[in-house]
C-alpha cells in the first residue's frame, strides 16, 4: 500500500516590524526545546533587543547560522547575501586579507 501525505502549508502570522508587514511561519515552532521557547519568543526577544544590537552590526558583511530544525538540531552557515535587497537589509562585499570577496548581506534598520 503507497501513502501519499499532502503536505499542509505552513501557518504564518503577521507582525509590525519597523513600520512593515513581516510573515512569521510556523510562530509557534519549538525553537529551543528545553527551554520551551518557540519561533515566536525569538522574534519577539530579538525585536526588543534590536535598536541596540543593530547599532553595532548596521552595514557590516552578516553570516547567518540557519537551525531548520530548532538551536539543538543541524546547522548551516548562509554567506552570500540572497539576490534580492528588502527595506530591512542590502548588500556589501566582504574582502579577506588574501583578497577574495563575496557579497554579504547587510543589515539596514530604520
């Protein structure tokens, strides 16, 4: 017997972010399971930090660590920036001393 499982759409949620719509998906997503804290409460923790902590990083080359499957499962590190620019990052290129360069997203903030 074959099963086919339809794969539902995630849920996501709408939220105000600097005077823009953003979509969260899957907002209620366990992200740190001992904790118990959801996709969620890292949003919103990162919200109430980040006039402060975007201070420091505004228009410096990012890496971004991706948890697809939460803080405790696997990892992958995104370096290049994607292809298109939004109203809260851009692009920048990033040169090591040996003289290679990559464009890396940047964050932009207000």
């Amino acid at each position: 017997m074959i099963y086919h499982h339809a794969r539902v759409p995630a849920r996501k949620e709408l939220i105000q972010v600097a005077g823009r719509e953003v979509a969260i998906s899957n907002p209620d997503k366990v992200f740190f399971p001992r904790a118990g804290y959801t996709k969620r409460d890292v949003v919103q923790y990162y919200l109430a930090v980040a006039d402060g902590a975007v201070r420091g990083v505004r228009g410096r080359p990012m890496a971004m660590k991706r948890f697809v499957d939460g803080a405790e499962g696997e990892f992958f590190f995104q370096k290049r920036a994607p292809a298109t620019p939004s109203a809260t990052w851009s692009s920048t290129t990033w040169r090591s001393p040996t003289a290679r360069s990559a464009e890396c997203a940047a964050v932009r903030w207000r």
